[in-house]
C-alpha cells in the first residue's frame, strides 16, 4: 500500500482501513504521516500499528510534497542519492527505533546506500553523545542490523552487492526482486551473470 498523507490522522484511519486487505505487505510513504517533511510525535501512531502488526515501510527515493520529478531535472533521478538515507538518518536520531524496536524498514536500490556510512555514522554519534546529539540505546549500525532490510532493485553493482552482503551486523539482504524490474531491464541479474545461487 502507499499513501501520500495530509495529517497523522488520516494517515492512521487510511492504515487501519487496508490494513487487513489481501497482497498488502508493506507500507510506502511520500511523505511524513503528519503529511510534512519533518518528523512530528503524532507520527508514533503509525509507527506503533506498523510495529505491532511487523508490516515493513518503505520510502522510495524520496519524500517530496508534490508529484516526483527527478526524470525532468538536469540530472535525471537527482535527489536519489540522498534523501532515503538522510530521512532513515533522521528517524534513527528522533529515537524512532528506541520506541518502536521492531518496526521495520526496507530499503531498495541496495539500501539507498545508508549502510554504507555504519562506520562514520557510529564514530560521529559516539564522539557527540551527550552533547547536541539525542542520546541513543544502540549504536547507529546497530538499528540497520535490527531494523532495516535491503533490496537490490534499480541497483546492479556487482561491488555494492558484495559489500552488502558481508558487511558484518549491520544489515540483512533480501534477493527478492521488486517491482522495478517491471520498469527497467534486468541486464546483468536476468543474464545470471550476476547473483549465482545454488
């Protein structure tokens, strides 16, 4: 299911009115349940019925206000890059895993990349607690370990694959192919050059 949200409220009352239907295994937001780009409590209602029912959620991309964009820009797909793991960065620091231990995330394009800064993340919030950082139960790499899952869609790097997949403790990996392999080709995956199993 994915909603664009107007407030928490509707949000909640959206959620809780598919919740239940068939084919309905995660949640993707364009923007926060507050229906803003910045976090607000009220967005604890959804996190608690995502926890509670272990229904992942999933931003794709982006969060964004307005109709996505990225294919008109300059640089197609600008914004790609950085927005899913500065909005996953955002929600560790809230304390949003703190409060909800088992609410999932699942991330595509090999997990926007947000795994790849474990290390700096852990260094940058260890030397800063305590001061202008929110005080944290667990490191940050230890939320990608208990918290978040990765896909691989839209991602073909041989090398990301390798590191996601042998990075120690900070994420799992779920080869399972999304729907984006309806929109684009699968060159290198669909050749089986690239994941051998077996």
């Amino acid at each position: 299911g994915g909603n664009s949200a107007t407030d928490a409220p509707f949000t909640v009352a959206e959620l809780e009115r598919v919740i239940d239907r068939p084919g309905i295994r995660g949640v993707q937001i364009g923007c926060w349940p507050n229906g803003t780009l910045q976090l607000a409590p009220e967005d604890d209602k959804v996190w608690a019925i995502l926890a509670e029912r272990d229904i992942p959620l999933s931003i794709h991309v982006a969060l964004g206000q307005s109709m996505p964009g990225a294919h008109r820009a300059k640089l197609p797909g600008y914004g790609r890059f950085f927005d899913a793991p500065n909005r996953m960065i955002e929600m560790i620091f809230d304390g949003v895993f703190d409060r909800f231990p088992r609410l999932r995330i699942c991330l595509g394009h090999m997990g926007e990349a947000v795994h790849f800064w474990a290390w700096r993340l852990d260094f940058m919030s260890a030397r800063a607690q305590g001061t202008e950082a929110p005080r944290l139960t667990l490191a940050p790499s230890e939320y990608f370990k208990r918290n978040f899952v990765i896909t691989t869609s839209g991602q073909e790097s041989p090398l990301a694959l390798e590191f996601s997949v042998h990075l120690p403790k900070t994420t799992r990996y779920d080869p399972a192919p999304a729907i984006q392999v309806l929109l684009r080709p699968m060159r290198m995956g669909a050749k089986g050059k690239w994941i051998k199993t077996g």
